[in-house]
C-alpha cells in the first residue's frame, strides 16, 4: 500500500498463475500450463473504517505465454492490459456481533462479498483476443 492515504486505498501486487485455454479452430494447446505474470494497480475507494459499500477498481499487465501445437512457433506470446470495476459489501458492517466475535479469536477485521466486471486484450503477431468476465468472491482482512 502506499502511505499517507486519506481518500481512498491505492495498492500494487503481482499477479501470477496459469491459464486453461480455450481457442477452437487455432493452433493453440487447451491446456492447464499456460503460465502468466504480470502486476496490478488497485484503489478502493474508501473514506471511513466501517464503510458499508467501498467501490473498487484496478488496471492490471500481463504477461502471457500460451504453447502452440504448430512446430513454429511452439509458444504464442504477448502482453495483456485489463481493467475491472467492481463494488465490494463489507460483511462486518451487515453483522457487528459476529464481526467482533471473529476479530477477538481469529484477528478477522474485515470480510466482503466482492463483484467486479473484468476486461482484458491479448495481442501477439498470431492472434488478437478481447474478452469480459464477471466475477464474484469473498475478500478476508486479517489484522
């Protein structure tokens, strides 16, 4: 997190993981190692402790690498620029007893229901994908 915030969170992580691939009527393998890294920028727009409902967004930079079933070349790859905007409900706001009981044994300071809309572009010298996808999470603050 960046420091001296007053209006909001603003925060960078990495990401990382792997892609299961879907692509008929390409070269490209669907399979599970289909590694990405990459980074994001996230701000919450939060203005108080207990905030009931705190908007989120994020841009996010991958960076992918996706095998190919062609001899030439065995990898497709390329970097992806997304963006997501989303809006998270705080649990502990909903339910104050439980929220307490939940900080005093297990340091949980604060617990939402997360939505966001995501939106990526992948482009190499190969092929070009545009996708959008929803999803819908729980987040934990652990103090």
């Amino acid at each position: 997190m960046v420091p001296y915030q007053t209006l909001g969170i603003l925060s960078a992580g990495l990401n990382a993981g792997f892609l299961k691939l879907y692509a008929p009527g390409t070269t490209l393998a669907t399979t599970f190692l289909n590694p990405f890294a990459g980074g994001q920028l996230r701000y919450q727009l939060k203005f108080f402790s207990n905030q009931p409902i705190v908007p989120t967004g994020s841009l996010t930079y991958d960076y992918y690498q996706l095998k190919n079933n062609a001899p030439v070349p065995a990898h497709a790859t390329g970097g992806q620029m997304g963006y997501s905007l989303g809006a998270m409900l705080n649990l502990s706001w909903i339910d104050p007893i439980t929220s307490r009981g939940a900080y005093l044994s297990l340091g949980l300071t604060k617990f939402y229901l997360t939505a966001e809309m995501f939106r990526s572009k992948f482009k190499n010298g190969v092929f070009q994908l545009d996708s959008k996808f929803y999803l819908l999470g729980i987040r934990a603050e652990f103090e």
